[in-house]
C-alpha cells in the first residue's frame, strides 16, 4: 500500500461519513463538490471533509483508492458510496437517507 | 481540450452498445455536459458499478479531457 493510499484509508476508516471535495464545506471550489456539500446539508448528518486541492498525492491517490476518475467521493462507514450524481439519485430516492439511517450514523 | 458532444455519445454507444444516450451541453460551452444512459445491461447492476461502465466507455477521459460530465444511468421501463 503506498503512503497516500494508507493516508486515504486512515481518514476512511475514521471517519462515519467523509467527502472528499475540491474545496472546504464553506468555499466549494467546484459545482460538483458543491452540491454534494448541499445535500449533506440537507440531510443533517455530521460530515468531515478533505479538501483534494491541498494535497496532490491525496488528489490522486483517492482515484486509485476508489476505482473512481472523479472527485467529490462520498464514504460512509468505510465504504464508498459514489460521486455527486449518485448522491443526488439515492438523495431524491430517499435512499442516502436509509442508508444512514442502517448504518447508524450520527445526526449533525 | 473540450470534448464535442457527439464524439461522447459515441464512445459510450461504443462501449455498451445497447445503450441509449442523451447528452446535454449544460452551458453551450462544449465543456460542461450532462449525459443520461439508459441500458438493459446496467439491470441488476448497483449505480456505483453502473457509472463504472460509462467511464470504462470513456476510456479513461473521465475527469481529464472530460472535468464537467454530469451522468445519470438507468434501466429501461
């Protein structure tokens, strides 16, 4: 495992629901990043995030952890569970909900 | 380089062929789409694996040549 791949899987691991974005919660500095922001938002749940524009190796290294070209990520419980488009369908689906809910995850 | 809309449809319908492909230019700048692929072979398939298949399609542009690609999968009816 390399370095950014372990560092990746740290965070991960550490965290109940983590986004890796371009951009903090407050200052998304992409659409994408921005939306999955929202929604998160809108769900309550608490969140960590890690901003991929300060650090290159994380930027990277997160395409290769996930078998995944694009960035926002979502991961809750130490699983992926997809970028924002994905998160918008389960959100609207109300399937991001349940699927918080199953893994008893903490409201913000 | 910005990717023209026909050339994504194209590699997509290239990849999974009973695919059906709508694309939108989202801004009418070449460079910002979103994209609906609508295939019987995504049936049973988590959206996760599904979306795999369209970057798969894409051949690696995903998130290069292709930054703003807003994807959408489905199942027909």
């Amino acid at each position: 495992m390399s370095e950014a791949n372990a560092k990746i899987d740290e965070i991960v691991q550490s965290n109940d629901v983590v986004l890796f974005m371009k951009g903090s919660a407050l200052f998304p500095q992409c659409g994408f990043s921005a939306r999955a922001i929202s929604i998160l938002d809108h769900l309550g749940v608490g969140f960590e995030t890690v901003d991929v524009l300060q650090d290159p190796e994380i930027r990277q290294g997160i395409k290769a952890y996930s078998d995944w070209p694009t960035i926002p990520q979502l991961y809750v419980k130490g699983e992926f569970v997809g970028g924002s488009d994905i998160m918008m369908e389960m959100f609207e689906a109300g399937e991001l909900q349940q699927l918080l809910d199953e893994k008893q995850v903490a409201k913000a | 380089m910005p990717m023209a809309a026909d050339e994504i449809e194209r590699l997509i319908r290239t990849g999974i062929p009973d695919a059906r492909v709508e694309i939108t230019d989202l801004a009418g700048d070449g460079d910002h789409y979103s994209a609906r692929v609508v295939a019987e072979s995504f049936r049973g398939m988590p959206r996760v694996a599904q979306q795999r298949r369209v970057y798969e399609a894409l051949g690696g542009r995903m998130g290069g040549a292709l930054h703003a690609l807003q994807l959408t999968t489905a199942t027909p009816d």
